[in-house]
C-alpha cells in the first residue's frame, strides 16, 4: 500500500532545535521490509520514523542534523 508521510527534518544540534519547510513523500510500504508487519497508521508513521532516524541503532539517532519527524501519514488509495 502507498501512503503520504508529511515530515520535517530537524537540526538538533543547533541550540535551540531549527526545522526545515514540511516536505511531501509518498512510500510505497509494500517496498520495503521496514515495514512488515505494520497493520496502522501509527505502526506505519513510527516505522518510517525508524529507518529514517535509527538504521543502525536503536540506541542512536543516525543524523541528529537531520533527524525526521513525521506530521502526519495517510493513505493513497488506488482506484
């Protein structure tokens, strides 16, 4: 399934935290294997915020210049 992910990078590094102007992806979760097993959106949305933010630990942020935050995720229905 296709979803739409609205998100925004954050530079924690910077005192205080900058953002970046919100940005549009769509992903395609049957894709890729970060998503198995996500049954809802909340699944879905904390997924893509791991494989962003966490690919090589869940201990540590990946970038903590860019780490994603996700503002909202929905659906794209195929007709």
């Amino acid at each position: 399934m296709k979803y739409k992910f609205v998100t925004v990078v954050v530079n924690l590094l910077d005192d205080p935290p900058t953002f970046s102007e919100a940005r549009t992806d769509v992903i395609d979760t049957q894709k890729s294997r970060a998503f198995d097993g996500c049954n809802s959106l909340q699944e879905v949305e904390a997924a893509y915020e791991a494989y962003c933010n966490y690919q090589a630990s869940p201990n540590r942020i990946e970038n903590p210049s860019a780490k994603v935050k996700v503002l909202s995720v929905e659906p794209i229905q195929v007709s």
